[in-house]
C-alpha cells in the first residue's frame, strides 16, 4: 500500500469544521507567543517546505497562517525554473542561499525537492545522478538542523479530483484569472508519475520526517500545518532573553 493512499485528502471524517476553525484561531494565538520569543532569542531557526501539485494551495495557506505575526519575522521564497547563473553552480547553492537567518520563519514554496521530481518526470538528468540525490537532500537537511534550523517538511495532499476543480474554477472566476497558467494542465497529465515518485520521496527523503497534509478543504490545510508548526515551535522552545545588564 502507497504512502498517500493512508491519507485522506479531506481529512479526518469525524472533524466539524466550525469546531475545526475555532481550534485553528487558538492555534494562530500561540504562534504568534512563540514566534515572537523566537525572533528575540535570536538562537534558531525554522524552514518550512510545502510541496504539492499546482493548486494545492501553498500561497494562501502561507498568507492565513502567518497573518498575526509581524512580516518582518518571516520570508518566503517561490523555487522555480532555475536561472542561468544558478545552472552554472550546483543544484543545492541556490537552496542553501535562501535558509532562514537565525531568529526567522523561511517558507519554502516548492523547494529543493524540486530537482527530484522535475527531471524525473520529464527525464532530462541520468537515473544515476537522481539516485545519489536522495542522500545529498538527507544529508542537507541533517546539516541544516545540526546548525540551529528546524526543517519541517508538509506535502499538501491535494486529490486529483479536486485539482481539476480548482484549475477549472481559475477560468470561470475573473478574480483568479491570474492563477491561470495552461501549463499547469500539462503538468497534470504526468499526475501518476509526480505521485510515483512523491513515493520514493517519501520512503527515501525521511531522516526528518514528512507531514501529509489534507487539502481538499482549506480548513482542513490550515488546521493541520497550523498544528504541526505551533508543535515545532514548542519543542524548541526559544526563550525571551534577559535583559544586558551595562557595565
């Protein structure tokens, strides 16, 4: 049985959405507590990776989660197409440019992950060169956390049923014009592909480990990420610092 298959994208059936949503805006409160403890203590660091298939919503989940606490505490960086100068060095320079300051939150939108599922799907690297990827991105992300930086890693687990819902709704609805891109059906052609090696990902990429995350229903998206980063946040539990006393 695959991974994902143990996920229901609407999540769990015995939740109530208005329950679900009073939780969440609990939730919003003491991240903004330990975010704020995080900034000033100055010490660690979060990246936050979401991954998912086109429309599984990462911008708006980024915008309503951190949407209580100061924008200067948090940053958010969309991977995409390689530029020419990030091509002439290795794959992870471009990655490792943009790892949070100490004291932040850094979003991922799409992420490193990226050159796995890319040239696999569309075979433009060697089999060989992928295969060693799987460790390098272990051994990146081992590194990260080694010095300070807490990956947490969420794939937003989008049904294909309701992606084509959602890329339909970007040509009827004139406010989401914008985020009609055709390509974004061309990709979704390869949705098998995608997911066979979200597999692999999974089995392969889990030194730390992954979060599925349903996101047929926005609330129930929200509700789990909210959870999993106020957890983090917890663990690490940064402290307010003391006041310096002058000489």
């Amino acid at each position: 049985m695959s991974i994902l298959s143990k996920h229901n994208p609407k999540g769990d059936p015995d939740w109530h959405k208005s329950v679900i949503k009073k939780e969440t805006k609990a939730l919003f409160d003491e991240i903004a507590v330990y975010h704020r403890r995080l900034y000033a203590e100055g010490e660690q660091s979060i990246l936050l990776i979401l991954q998912g298939m086109d429309a599984s919503g990462k911008d708006g989940l980024t915008r309503e989660l951190f949407k209580r606490v100061s924008p200067a505490w948090v940053n958010v960086h969309s991977f995409k197409k390689p530029s020419e100068d990030e091509m002439e060095h290795g794959y992870l320079w471009r990655v490792h440019n943009h790892a949070p300051k100490k004291g932040m939150i850094k979003v991922f939108n799409r992420s490193h992950y990226e050159d796995i599922l890319v040239p696999s799907v569309y075979g433009y690297i060697d089999p060989e060169t992928i295969d060693k990827r799987y460790n390098q991105l272990n051994q990146f992300e081992q590194y990260l956390e080694e010095n300070g930086t807490r990956v947490v890693k969420c794939y937003l687990n989008l049904s294909f049923e309701k992606q084509e819902e959602k890329l339909k709704e970007r040509m009827v609805n004139p406010e989401k014009f914008w985020k009609h891109n055709a390509g974004d059906w061309e990709t979704r052609k390869h949705w098998d592909e995608f997911m066979a090696v979200y597999e692999t990902i999974f089995e392969r990429c889990n030194v730390i480990p992954w979060h599925i995350i349903p996101c047929d229903k926005n609330w129930t998206k929200l509700y789990t990420v909210a959870t999993v980063l106020l957890k983090t946040l917890k663990e690490m539990d940064p402290q307010l610092p003391e006041l310096e006393k002058e000489d």
